[in-house]
C-alpha cells in the first residue's frame, strides 16, 4: 500500500489481483484495460505473483499474466529478425522481443541491463505522429530508468558491426567483429 495525494491505495497489480478473488472471470478483461491504459508493467505484476500464492485471486492472474509473458522468437519485421539474427551471429545475450514495459511495447528488451532497442523504420516511424509519440516514450520509460537506443533499419544495413559493438557495450559484453 503507498499513498497518493495522502490517501492509502494500493498498486495496479494489487487492484487486479483483489478484483481477480471477487470475479476471476473479469481477470483478463481489467489486464487488457491495464494494457490500454499503458498501466501494465509485467515485472510489477509478476513479483505481485511471486510473493501471493496464497492469495484467492492468484491462480485467475497468474493464468491471464501468462498471455502477457514474452515469447523470444517472436519478430514482427525482417528488420527485427535481422536484428536478433545479427545478436545471435555475434554471441551477445539475446533480448526478449516485443516486450511490455509500463505499457510500451519494446522490439528488444534486455530486462536485466534495462536496456531497450527500438528498431526504426521511416515508413512506421516517419509522420509527425510517430515521431512525437516515440520522444514521449522515451522520455516516459527513461524516467523509469529504461536505457533506450534508436537503430534504423539502414544503420543495420550498412553498418552492422557499429551497431552491435554499441550493443554489446550497453549490455557489458564483449564483442569482436569478424574478421
């Protein structure tokens, strides 16, 4: 429990798990809302799970959580399977792919460097729209302590080893380009 505004509330995953023991049937509706909402945060619902087994609306969330868990393979683009082609070809830790932070989604996600690599193309990302969106994103999941770096899809064309020796040196690993 925390306070906003000096009244007690409680988390948004604590909400969903006590709506979850009064209606688990409505579970994965509140977690699609949380979702519009950009309100959800797998990592905050997971640890929620971590430490509640006991809890009558645990099993409700835990089954609906798990249509949010991150599935690696998953691409949406050539230019992302390039890209995790490209990590795995290097020998660098593969990231999670499409992932959920604070209700953004990331095309690569290493949650354990906090880091998260947007992979850019003019044609999604060259309207006014986008552009404004994806520098309020940045700026909201920095604020949350994610580290974001921006690839286009011709900077992993032309010059891939750049870009991966960057990556390497954001995630601390080693990384010798081929010779």
């Amino acid at each position: 429990m925390t306070e906003r505004e000096g009244i007690p509330v409680t988390s948004v995953a604590r909400t969903v798990l006590d709506l979850a023991a009064l209606d688990p049937t409505r579970t994965e509706r509140d977690l699609k809302r949380c979702e519009d909402l950009r309100l959800l945060d797998l990592r905050e619902f997971e640890a929620l799970l971590a430490r509640t087994a006991g809890h009558k609306g645990h099993s409700a969330l835990a089954t609906a959580v798990e249509l949010y868990e991150p599935d690696l393979s998953v691409t949406r683009s050539d230019v992302e399977r390039r890209f995790r082609a490209l990590v795995r070809e290097a020998g660098l830790p593969e990231p999670a792919m499409n992932y959920v932070v604070a209700g953004y989604e990331l095309d690569c996600w290493w949650e354990d460097a906090g880091l998260a690599v947007e992979l850019d193309t003019y044609g999604t990302h060259g309207s006014r729209l986008s552009f404004e969106e994806d520098r309020k994103r940045q700026r909201v999941l920095g604020l949350l302590g994610v580290r974001m770096e921006r690839v286009t899809d011709r900077q992993l064309a032309s010059e891939p080893d750049e870009v991966l020796r960057a990556i390497a040196a954001l995630l601390g690993a080693s990384y010798s380009a081929p010779s």
